[in-house]
C-alpha cells in the first residue's frame, strides 16, 4: 500500500483497477423492476369483492353514507387524530345531523374540523382507490421522492456564493479527519479506503458484486420491502408506524443533505485512495442519474439508513423476541422465524460493507443514518399532524381515502 503524508488518508499513489466494466443494464429494465413489484403488490393487496363499476354492498361503513369522521391511515391516527363527532355531547345539531359532516382532527391541542371526502365515494377515481388502496402508499412515496429531487437545487441556492463543491470536500476531508485522526479512531481500525483496496487487488468479482448490489439494490428493494410489508404486516397500524418511521427518516435526511452538503469517498481528489468502482463497472442507477440528483449527499447514508429500518422491522416480523419472551402465538412455521431473523442481521450488514466498499460513503455516514432511523422511530406519530392537510387535499381531489387493505383475513382466504 502507498504510503501515507499529512492529512486524512493521503496517498501517493492513485488507486488503480484494471477489472473490465461489466454488462450494463438497459435503461428500461430498473424502471420496469420496479413498476412490475408496484403492480404486483397493488393486485395483491386489492379489494377482494369490490367492483369499481357496478353495485357493492356497503364495506366496513366506509362507503355510502358516512356518518362519522371518514378513518384515518391506520389504528394509532384514529386513536390520537380522529374522535367520533357521536361522543362530543357539545356538537352543533345541525353539523350532527348532516350526512357527511366534517372530520374532528385534533393538532396541537387544537380542535379543527376538515372537509369529509367520503361524499365523492361514488367517483369513478375514489372507487379506482377503493379497489386498489396501495395506490395510496404510491402517493405518499411520490412526494417524499420529489422533495428529493429538490434537495440539490437548494442545497446550491444556500452555498451559491461559497461554492457547494468546496463545502461538501471540505466536509467529506473533516469525517475522514474525526474518524482517523481523532481520538474516536479506536472505533475503525480498518479506513475506508483499505476495504475498497483489499477488494480491488484480488476480489475484483466480489467488488463488481457489490457495485451491481449498490445500484439495483436501493430503490427497487426498498419498493419491494414496502409492497411486501403492506401486504404481510399483521396490522396496518404497524405498518402505518414503520411507514411513517421511513418516511420521516428521509425528511430528516433529506434537510441535512440541503444544509450539509458531504462528498462521497468517490469523488474526493484520487490522491486520497478512493476509487468510483460503481462508475467504472457501468453499474450506475438510472434512479441516480439526471440534473436533479444530489450526488452531495454522503451524510448521512439513506442505503444504510433504509437497510437498518428495514431489518429491524423484519426481525420484529419474525416473532423471534416474542418467542425468546415465551409469550404469544407463534405464527407460521419455526423455519420462517429463522430465515426473517437471518435476513434482518443479513441485508444491513451487506449494504454497509457495499457503501463502504464502493467508496460511496464514510463510517461516519452509516452511524449518523442510525441515529436518524432511531429519532425517527420515537417520533414518528409526528406526522399525524399533517392529517388535515390530507383532508383538506383529498378534497380538493375529491376523492375519498380508500381503507387499506393491510391485515385484512380476506386477502389469504
């Protein structure tokens, strides 16, 4: 290895690599990977019985003459959100007696009422979301994917006068002088660029892998994840929480990226050891490509950040503390319980060795991607305030919000 001179990780040498750049996938096929998991999971998921045209027979009181606060996303947002206008002895006569009276939120302590949506059941789009309700967890990825896409454009509003670049190099050298030249070095023996450097001369295969792994990864198996859990969380008020933990997990993150800009390994100055694998097997994202892209946006790791929620949600899946506890029913077969626990401490050590590896992030980027994930999590009943925005959009859409389908005995009768 080259020998080191003042400053993080230094190195005389540039790093080579002489692999060959592997197949490339065609544009198309990670977009059609992943609009074939969303069809999937919203045929899977769908209304069993419904008809979008034609008569159906009254589902659960949510279609057809509401007379209460139209239900939320899920049991803990009815708890907390949503009270039955029945049981306020104080309501005026005339808001009881009409037949979709407006929805009771509470925010903040504060009594609001919104506009009841369950009016428009009757619309050919609401029935098309009453049939298809995992249209709605699209919606809400939607808007989180956007304001991704926004965060590069602000992020070089606020340092337009400094110069982005500079800043996030100037980050990205700070993390590598905290983790190896403070007194926190203790905590990685091995630098980054010593994993990518032991995988170049030697593991070349394994490291095209892991670039292939990087890239396909991300996206189309955090969509999988959601579209699997959708469909097998015992309830939708857990699924509502580990959506809600995710989806709060990227707002945190995605505010950091705009006033933290960090370069990733692979683009500081080659002097300091790091080489853009991914790039050099032609193994790049399409999700990661285009203008809009923040490719300054190390800190913290969303690959990380993702595969941790992800395995803690599958090894809570499995039951395994339940039955170290000795109390509940044990669902399925032991097998199962073994492979869901397997793949929980599998799937986040893999994409930390992988963002690692491919010089994509810092150490630093997957701690701070933890603690993201673990704020989110004990604060992510947050979100319920924005409810009555929800209201208030669907309708101006006029469409009434579908009841999920998550935990429902119909689906695997």
């Amino acid at each position: 290895m080259a020998n080191q001179t003042e400053g993080p990780n230094v190195f005389h040498d540039e790093p080579q690599w002489n692999s060959s750049p592997a197949w490339k996938l065609p544009g198309w096929a990670e977009p059609v990977m992943v609009a074939s998991i969303l069809v999937a999971s919203m045929v899977l998921t769908r209304k069993r019985g419904f008809k979008v045209l034609g008569k159906n027979r009254r589902y659960d009181g949510f279609l057809n003459g509401v007379t209460t606060s139209a239900r939320s996303s899920s049991d803990l947002e009815t708890k907390y959100m949503l009270e039955d206008d029945s049981s306020d002895d104080n309501n005026d006569d005339s808001t009881r007696t009409l037949r979709n009276p407006p929805k009771k939120r509470s925010c903040c302590g504060i009594v609001l009422y919104t506009p009841n949506s369950s009016r428009f059941s009757h619309h050919l789009h609401s029935r098309i979301m009453q049939k298809f309700p995992f249209l709605m967890e699209m919606f809400y990825w939607i808007i989180t994917y956007a304001f991704y896409r926004s965060t590069a454009l602000l992020s070089q509003a606020i340092f337009s006068k400094t110069g982005i670049w500079d800043v996030a190099q100037n980050n990205a050298l700070e993390i590598l002088r905290l983790e190896h030249q403070s007194w926190l070095k203790f905590l990685w023996p091995v630098h980054e660029n010593e994993v990518q450097q032991w995988f170049m001369n030697g593991h070349q295969t394994f490291l095209t892998i892991l670039n292939r792994s990087y890239a396909l990864i991300h996206i189309p198996g955090t969509v999988g994840f959601i579209a699997w859990y959708y469909h097998a969380a015992p309830s939708h008020a857990i699924f509502a929480t580990v959506r809600r933990t995710m989806t709060l997990t990227n707002l945190l993150a995605f505010s950091i990226f705009i006033i933290y800009p960090c370069m990733p390994p692979r683009l500081l100055p080659r002097e300091y050891g790091f080489l853009d694998s991914v790039g050099h097997n032609n193994a790049q994202s399409v999700w990661m490509s285009g203008k809009y892209v923040n490719s300054l946006a190390a800190m913290p790791s969303m690959h990380f950040g993702y595969a941790f929620c992800i395995g803690c949600t599958v090894l809570y899946h499995s039951g395994i503390s339940r039955m170290i506890r000795g109390g509940g029913k044990q669902r399925g077969f032991k097998i199962w319980t073994f492979i869901h626990a397997l793949f929980a401490i599998w799937y986040p050590s893999w994409i930390l060795l992988t963002i690692v590896a491919t010089a994509n992030h810092y150490y630093l980027d997957a701690f701070f991607a933890l603690i993201v994930v673990i704020f989110a999590y004990l604060c992510n009943e947050i979100l319920m305030l924005l409810i009555p925005l929800e209201d208030l959009l669907l309708w101006c859409l006029r469409l009434e919000k579908p009841k999920p389908t998550t935990g429902d005995s119909k689906l695997y009768g």
